[in-house]
C-alpha cells in the first residue's frame, strides 16, 4: 500500500479538531496541543508507557490520565523465575491535571500516591525514570532507578483518526532506547546492562472511540552488534494513510506496509500461549513468536471494560530493510498483544 509521510512541522489539528494530515512521520513534526482538541476533559486520552527488557526479566511503567480517570502503573516480570506482578493505582478525574507533555521531547512526568511514586525526567544524560512502591502486591517494597540513552535519530509517529469527528490517535514509539540501572524487587536486586537491556517508549494522546480492539507488537535488541528493533500494530482508527509498522536498524526507520497477528485458536477462544506467527502484505516481515508469559488482565466495571492479554516471548524469522537486506532472528525477546476495551 501507497503510504503518506509527513515531511514539515505543522499543527497536528484543524480548527475542528481533527487530524490535519493523516500519515507517518519520522520525528516528533506535528504539534499536539490539548487548547486545539474539540471534545470534553473527560474523553481526552494522555499516557507515557516505558517498558524496559532484557530478554530475564522486565519492568513497565505507566502513567495514564484518561480524563475520568487516572492510572498509574508499575509491573515486573521475570521470566527465568516464572514470576510477575502488577499494581495499578487509580484516580478519579484526572481531567488534565496531570499535567503531561504536549510532546514527548521535553517535559517531565511525576505522580504520586498512596505509598507509591513514578517519575519520568529527561536530563542531560538521558531519560531517567525512577519509581517505588511499598507494598508491592505483598511482597514488599520495590525500588528502580533507570537510565535510557541512545535515543534513536528516527522513530515511528501516527496521525491516526478516527471515522468520527473529532477523534484521533497521536502517538510516538521510541524503540531500541538503551537501559542502565537496577531494580530491588522481592528482596534481590536486578540489574539492566546497557549491551543487553532495551526499551520502548509508547508516548499517546488524543480522542478515542468508545470501543476498539488494538494488536501491537514491539521489540529491541541487536543484530550482528546493531541496534535493531520493529514496531507493529493495527485495529483502531483510519490506517488508510499509513499504517504504524515499522522496522530500526541503525538509528533510522524502514517502513513496512500492513502487518497480521495470527493468534491461534482452541475451543473457547484464542490461545495465547501457543505459538503466534505473523506476515506481512509485502513479505518483508515474517516471524514466529513463541509465548513466555501472558501479563493478563482484565478490569470490567459496566460502562468501562479493559481486557488485555500482552504476551511476552521470543521472535524467530526475518525482516527486509527498505535497501533489500534480509535480517534473520532467532529467540529475539519482544512481546505482542491483543487489548479490548470500552472506555
């Protein structure tokens, strides 16, 4: 498919608010302004999501203002240990207090509550996210400090909207980010070694229908001693412009056209523990995935539903680089999930 890459800084809203130019850009072009959204405090979507692994175990990090409510979270897994926890503290109302970025280049984020507190700072060194909570689903205090670095030149931004006026998803991945630092976590402490441990950053704002079913896909590692790494997704909004796949190596983005989870069945429903494949329309993306751990969750209060199974595994197959090379992987860590929500 033919796909439209915005090239110039401009608004990322019309005087409606909607989506001036549909597409995908490599850098942090349009410029989002909550002033220039056209829809109430309450239906406007703003959240920073860090996820830090090193193929052992993992860390993610959430700080959610959803308008009517608020979510803060903080999840680990091990995966050596077979091992994961997730608390996610919630408020109600946020409504724009939160204060978060218009962009994700500047600006920093902290919150706090009830025993916890996460922080997102960019300093001169690079991002530094900090967080504690004491009472770790029981099982004590847990405690990190990390640094990410070598911010990639080139990264995957969407101006997606949505048939509805009004609605739209603007988003920034941030993938193959380096990640220094340590964790204390159920009495041990673990450490993530920049040459071992990556991150992603999943930066988004905007209006949202009230139901959608996402399918995202995210990894970061080294090929041959090059930071390589992919984006993948699909299942909300107008992709008629672009869609968000895409491949780094190197610092810089190749683009790939639509990409197609294939999560297998069982009696019941999907199985997500068996091995995934996925395939592209162009060919050029073609993996195995073969499930590790499945970080289930689903939250159903009526009006507001959110089930989510991000399954986390290891990548086998190969990729096509915009210049015709072929990347090959085997066991590359990653994870890929199927949400659904009412919100």
């Amino acid at each position: 498919m033919r796909q439209h890459e915005i090239t110039a800084p401009r608004r990322l809203l019309d005087k409606n608010g909607n989506i001036a130019e549909p597409g995908f850009a490599r850098r942090m072009l349009p410029a989002y302004s909550r002033a220039d959204i056209r829809a109430g405090a309450h239906r406007i979507k703003e959240w920073d999501y860090y996820l830090v692994n090193n193929g052992r175990f993992a860390v993610a990090l959430t700080v959610d203002d959803n308008g009517y409510m608020g979510l803060d979270s903080i999840s680990f897994l091990d995966f050596e240990d077979n091992w994961q926890q997730t608390v996610s503290p919630m408020c109600a109302l946020p409504m724009g207090r939160r204060h978060l970025p218009e962009s994700s280049a500047y600006g920093d984020v902290s919150v706090s509550g009830r025993g916890y507190s996460i922080s997102f700072f960019h300093t001169p060194d690079g991002r530094l996210l900090t967080f504690r909570m004491e009472d770790f689903a029981g099982s004590g205090p847990i405690d990190g400090r990390i640094l990410l670095t070598d911010e990639p030149d080139e990264s995957i931004v969407m101006c997606t909207p949505f048939k509805k006026r009004g609605h739209f998803y603007f988003n920034q991945k941030i993938n193959c980010l380096r990640a220094s630092g340590r964790v204390f976590a159920r009495r041990r402490e673990y450490i993530f070694e920049p040459d071992t441990a990556f991150a992603v950053l999943d930066w988004g704002r905007g209006v949202w229908t009230y139901r959608n079913t996402w399918y995202w896909g995210s990894a970061s590692g080294k090929v041959d001693g090059v930071p390589f790494g992919w984006n993948i997704g699909y299942g909300f909004g107008d992709t008629s412009a672009a869609t968000e796949n895409a491949l780094f190596y190197a610092g810089r983005l190749h683009k790939l056209s639509r990409v197609s989870f294939n999560i297998p069945r069982r009696a019941g429903g999907l199985d997500y523990m068996s091995k995934w494949t996925f395939t592209s329309d162009d060919s050029r993306f073609e993996m195995d995935f073969h499930p590790v751990m499945d970080r289930a969750s689903c939250a159903d209060v009526k009006l507001i539903k959110s089930d989510q199974h991000q399954v986390f595994g290891l990548f086998s197959g190969t990729a096509v680089l915009d210049d015709g090379t072929k990347l090959r992987v085997r066991d590359f860590p990653g994870f890929a999930e199927r949400v659904q929500n009412r919100w």
